[in-house]
C-alpha cells in the first residue's frame, strides 16, 4: 500500500480512518457526496479529499504531567 499524502505512517491513516467511521456510524453527517453507505469508504473518501483535520498530540513525559498536575493542584501565590 502506498503512503497516503499528509500521513506519516500507514498505521496512522488507518487509525484515523477508522476512528472518523465510528463518528459516521455515530451520526456524524459526511463530509463528501457519495454513492456508498459503508462508513469505512466514507471516511476514505474524507480522507483523500483533504476534508479531516488530525494531529499528532504533544507526549509528555511522567516528570512533565507530575509537574503539571502540582501546578494546578498548588498555585503560585
């Protein structure tokens, strides 16, 4: 399989394909006219017309959430 433009891996085009078919098979209205009823091919087409927005969420390390979870629990006074 060839690498989705904009993607930096397979597995995340699959996973972000997947996960806006279960916002379909929620309810979620489309994005894009289609002939399909299937949620999977839908999400497809989304996806190769540029119409979902995704990210790639900031890691944090253990030292980093323990920092923050302290500075909301105990601010500077």
């Amino acid at each position: 399989m060839k690498l989705m433009t904009g993607f930096d891996s397979n597995y995340r085009y699959i996973l972000v394909a997947a996960r806006r078919a279960r916002q379909l098979q929620s309810g979620a209205h489309p994005t894009v006219d289609t002939q399909t009823k299937k949620s999977c091919r839908i999400a497809e087409e989304e996806l190769k017309a540029g119409n979902i927005a995704w990210y790639i969420p900031e890691k944090k390390s253990a030292a980093q959430l323990a920092k923050e979870q302290l500075d909301q629990a105990i601010p500077d006074a």
